[in-house]
C-alpha cells in the first residue's frame, strides 16, 4: 500500500528473495548447531564423560555456536568447568588436568571441523554469499552492536543486498555482490505454485 506503484515489482520481488534466503539461512543454522552437538557429545564421551553429561555438553556448545567467534569460547569455559565439577573429588594431577585437556582437544577439533568444512559449505550455499564476504559482515556487525550483531548482522547482510539488486543493480560493486543471489523472478513464481498447490489441496480435503 505504501510503495509507489513504479517499485511494486522490486519490492515483491525483493521480498520473496529475502523469504527464501533467510529460511535456507536459518536451516543453515541448525544444521550447523547439529553437527557440532554431535562432534562434541562423540568426542566427549570418547574422553571419559558419561554420554548424558556429554550429550548436554554438545547441547550447549551446539546453542551457543550460533554467536559467531565468541560463542564457541563461550561454550569451551562451560563445558571444561563441568567437566571440572564432575570430578572435582579426583586427583588434579593425574586426573583432572589430563581430562581437561582431553576435553579442550576434542573443542579444538570440532571447531577446526566446523570452521572449515561446514560453515564454508553450509552458509555458501545458504545465503549465496563468498565466505570471506560472511567474515567481513559480522566483523563490522560486531565492531557496530557487539554480539547482537554478531547474530543479526548475516540476516540484515541478506535484506540489504537484495534491496540493493533490486533497485542499484547498475552499479558494479553492487553487480559483483549480488552476481551470486538467485533468480528473483523463479523464486516468486515457485512460491506461489507451492501456495497455489496447498489452496488446491485444501479445496480437495
């Protein structure tokens, strides 16, 4: 209603590419939490913690995975103190300390696997975006909000560059950015035959 009738188009359109992004983004997301809730719950159980500490383990580092860069070290200082507070009345020595680096190991490993096999794979493909473009974004996000940013920086990354297709897509820099985004148009027209076929099927019931 508020948009010029000349922009209906761009923003309609702009608006079932932005739907589209952010849901592959935000499945994107949970993959990732699931993957690393799997890696650490494995690997912990492999270094002497029971599978129901272990798997609550992998829960938390899982969750807090989705704060970019802070998050995992966030995760690391929980689960090395409960693994510290599950033994508390053994040895320091012989115990304790080989068991937390054993845990800091499997940490280590699991953010090694996450930070260079699945957010590079998982967040390419879900947002369209060049993984150095998704470090830049929440690089400055951070500096700007802190950690809210950190966590919204990517989704408001996704909004701004298809506004910016649609409506500064004779600019160069913007073409370059935007060169990997997909087709608008096909977006739009297969939202509305998957809404078209749920009406149908629902006329049908």
């Amino acid at each position: 209603m508020w948009v010029p009738d000349k922009y209906v188009k761009n923003v309609t359109r702009a608006f079932y590419s932005i739907q589209n992004l952010l849901t592959r983004y935000f499945i994107g997301i949970v993959v990732e939490s699931t993957c690393v809730l799997i890696l650490i719950t494995i690997g912990m159980s492999l270094v002497g913690i029971g599978f129901k500490h272990a798997l609550v383990m992998g829960l938390i580092v899982g969750v807090l995975n989705v704060i970019p860069y802070v998050g995992p070290w966030l995760g690391y200082f929980i689960t090395v103190t409960m693994g510290i507070a599950l033994n508390l009345d053994q040895n320091f020595q012989t115990v304790i300390f080989p068991l937390v680096f054993r845990m800091s190991l499997v940490v280590a490993v699991t953010q090694a696997i996450d930070n260079y096999i699945c957010q590079p794979v998982i967040f390419s493909n879900s947002v369209k975006a060049h993984p150095v473009e998704i470090f830049i974004v929440i690089l400055i996000a951070g500096f700007a909000a802190g950690i809210p940013g950190m966590i919204f920086g990517i989704p408001a990354y996704i909004v701004l560059r298809v506004f910016a297709r649609e409506f500064f897509y004779n600019l160069k820099p913007v073409q370059k950015l935007t060169s990997g985004l997909p087709d608008g148009e096909e977006i739009m027209s297969k939202i509305k035959e998957e809404e078209e076929k749920r009406e149908s099927d629902n006329i049908k019931k």
